[in-house]
C-alpha cells in the first residue's frame, strides 16, 4: 500500500503489529466467501459458508482449501492490506478450490490441484485487475473462469491428476420439455443462489439467500430480481425446464443482478431497467455459451455473467440516462 503524506514534524504512521496483520488475514479469507456475491458483510460471509457445508463436506472443506491459500498467497505476497482484509483477492481461490473437487473428484491430486488453483487464481486476479483498471472495468470472477477453464481442460493429459469425471460434474441427459412445473420454479428459485457455487441443491440456496438479506434488504432484493428475471427468461425462451429447475440458468443473472443494482450503478429507475435488462441478456448468454464450452469438454462457470457486465458495462459511458456509483465513474 502507497504510504500517507504526513503533516509536517509528525513520524510515519503506525506499523501493523504481526497480530493485526493476521487477524485482517483471517477476516479476509472469511469475507472472500460472501465476496464471490460482492458481499464484505462477515454475518453473509460466514452463513453462505455454512451453507457450503451443508451441501457437503467436500464442498466445504475445498471452499475453505481456496479461501485460506489464496489469502495467505496474497498475505505473502504483501498485496494491500484493504484488498486482503476485505476478500478481493479471495474469492476467486473459493470457486476455483470449489470446482477443482467438483470436475476431478476427490483425491489426493485434487487438494494439489486446488491448492494450485488458488494461488493462480490471486496472481490472475491482480493481473487482469491491473490490466482492466485503466478502460473502467473489474475483474470481477474472470480469473476463475480463466485458471478453471485451463486446469479442468488440461486435467486429462496428466495421469497422476484425471481419474475421470465425477458423476456430479456432469449433466444428465435431460428432458427438453420447456413446460415448466411449479416444483422446477420454487426448486430452481433457490437452486440459482447455490448454483454460484456448483451446488444445485435448493435448500442450500435458501441458506445463502438469507445470508444475503443479513448483509441488507436491498442485497437480498436484487438477488431475488436476479433469480426471478433468470428464470422468467429461460421459460420464455423455452428452456429445458429440468435445467432451469437446477438453477443452471440463473444462477449468472443473479451474479448479474448484484453486480449492477448493489454494486455499480446508483439507486435510479433507469439503471433498474438497465439492471433487469442486463440480467435477462446474461440468461440468454449462459445458452449460448453452454453449446460451446460443452464442445470441447468444459463448463461455463460464470463466463456468461463476466461477458455480459464487461459489455454492458463498457457501453455505460455512452449511455447517458445510465450512472454509475461515484467510486466508479
């Protein structure tokens, strides 16, 4: 971190003791959880990681695997203090701790593996930062998708590391009937919170939902417009219904949602629509996308949400009627 100017006749500021330091170190690799929704609110944090444990202790512990080792990577590293307390260079560690036991299954490879992409995941993360701040654009879960992408591709040229594809990492043949039962739009309602982190289980997703309310009412509401523009999209297309019961088309349009109604624009009419309209587009992307990445043996983490809001949030400037926050403009 750049060092303060201090007043004349005053001495530097205070060096961090070693405790503080790792307390702040501890904090960040809890807050990178609830960060993967932008959220820093410890109280969101921790529940949504409860959550993860609740959907099953391989999911959790290669959540924890990610956060902690990304954290300490940038500890280490001596990245800014802020950025570590606050989770910014964690968050993508927890995905990709997440979708290395997801896509390799649970080895002794895969704690190797996930260990690998958390430390990746805090390098890319400070690069493309760096490389995406002077155009006004974030990171946000790109460097996931870039390191998942290229160690889940390459995973089965190495023999020590692929045992084959898990079960639970792939979709079953599903039904193409788009007509849409009650129990696929309450279950994929919740499943888009727990699909964020490769879980369509629903009751995990009610866990994380309130977690999102606990970090304040209007996080909660754009999660759920986020979820329910998701799913209103996919049946008006004619989407599988069983996919949409799984949350595997919302779960990017409450990214989405989030992203541009807490984050990045200001509390107007307009930019609700521009917010509701950026959510619907990321939906019809995660189609898109899905053809193509299951070409070539992939998944598409959360590309669909990355592109859309880099896109959507590059044509900003243009957009008149569209403010941003006045940190970010």
């Amino acid at each position: 971190m750049a060092s303060q100017s201090t007043e004349h006749g005053a001495g530097p500021p205070p060096a961090r003791s070693a405790a503080h330091q790792w307390k702040g170190t501890a904090l960040g690799a809890l807050r990178g959880v609830g960060q993967v929704d932008f959220q820093a609110s410890l109280w969101c944090s921790l529940v949504i990681l409860v959550a993860l444990w609740v959907a099953g202790w391989e999911i959790g512990l290669f959540a924890t695997v990610g956060a902690v080792v990304s954290t300490l990577t940038a500890r280490l590293l001596a990245v800014s203090h802020d950025s570590v307390t606050q989770g910014l260079m964690t968050y993508c560690g927890v995905l990709g701790g997440i979708a290395m036991v997801v896509y390799l299954g649970h080895h002794p490879s895969t704690y190797v593996m996930a260990v690998a992409a958390a430390v990746t995941c805090t390098l890319v993360t400070a690069a493309l930062g760096t490389l995406l701040r002077p155009v006004g654009l974030r990171a946000f879960t790109g460097p996931f998708c870039l390191v998942s992408l290229v160690m889940v591709l390459g995973a089965p040229s190495f023999e020590r590391v692929w045992h084959g594809t898990p079960e639970s990492a792939v979709t079953p043949a599903t039904p193409k009937s788009p007509y849409v039962s009650w129990t696929d739009l309450w279950q994929g309602f919740f499943s888009n919170f727990s699909q964020i982190f490769f879980v369509e289980t629903w009751y995990v997703g009610l866990i994380m939902l309130a977690g999102l309310f606990l970090a304040g009412w209007r996080v909660g509401l754009f999660a759920v417009l986020g979820s329910v523009v998701g799913i209103l999209t996919a049946w008006a297309l004619g989407a599988p219904a069983a996919l949409i019961g799984e949350g595997i088309y919302g779960y990017n349009a409450v990214l989405t949602s989030l992203a541009f109604g807490v984050v990045l624009l200001r509390p107007t009419g307009w930019n609700f629509a521009y917010t509701v309209l950026a959510a619907a587009a990321t939906t019809a992307l995660t189609a898109s996308l899905s053809v193509l990445f299951e070409s070539f043996g992939s998944h598409t983490f959360t590309w669909p949400f990355n592109i859309a809001t880099w896109a959507l949030l590059a044509a900003v400037p243009v957009l008149s009627r569209i403010t941003l926050r006045a940190d970010d403009s």
